[in-house]
C-alpha cells in the first residue's frame, strides 16, 4: 500500500520512527555539538528511500535561527546520529541520514500572506457574487 506521495506504509512508518528517535536524542542534549545541544530544534518529518538504505531529516532550528550552521553542524554530526539511530531502530539496515532545512513553514507562511492579500480577497469576493 502506498499514500499519495508514493512511499509504502514501511517507508513512512520507519520514516516516523526515526523521527521520533532524532527528536529524543535532541530533547536529551547530548549531541557532542554546542550548538545542537543549545538551540530547540524540530525535526519535522524524515523520507526514507524504498531499499531503506538513505534517509532525508528535515530540521529547523526555532525561529530559523542559525538555520546554516545547524546544517553543518548535522552533517558533522550525522555519524553520531545514525549510530544513535541504529541502536534504537529494529531494522536490519541503518540509513544513512542527510539533513536539510524544512521550508515547508516558510512555503505555509507564504501561501498564507497570498490568501490574504488584498488582491486575493477582490477575487474571492468577485467569485461570490
């Protein structure tokens, strides 16, 4: 079975569990990264790919902050990640973690600003009368 996106219920469910994981291991604050430790961090959804061998985490840092050195502070730290991953997991197969920023709320943000321009509510308004 597979949603709309096209990935199998193994992959979100996986996907799910390595997020929850993540979330855990940043809640604790013991990444061995000053910055990760420090900052509040959402990590909003992980892809994983069909033969479970990569993974993508989506992460944002509250408020955007800093948004360019978490990222680099993920990929220097992606190793320990993926072993605090792999140690909670019960998969045969650890992925491999990238990070990326998830600019999805930016993307909601936008949409949102559009539905409520002036512009927007002329049209809106046209269509019911």
């Amino acid at each position: 079975m597979r949603d709309l996106k096209g990935r199998s219920q193994r992959q979100l469910r996986v996907g799910e569990e390595i997020r929850h994981i993540l979330a855990d291991v940043l809640f604790r604050a013991h990444s061995g990264n000053e910055l990760l430790d420090r900052l509040s961090i959402t990590v909003s959804e992980v892809r994983v790919s069909p033969d479970l061998q990569n993974a993508t985490v989506f992460v944002m840092p509250l408020a955007g902050q800093h948004l360019p050195e978490v990222l680099a502070a993920f990929k220097e730290r992606s190793w320990y990640f993926r072993r605090e991953v792999a140690h909670k997991l019960h998969t045969r197969i650890c992925p491999r973690l990238a990070f990326q920023a998830d600019v999805s709320f930016d993307e909601a943000e936008r949409i949102e600003a559009l539905l409520h321009s002036p512009k927007v509510k002329r049209d809106i308004e046209k269509e019911k009368n």
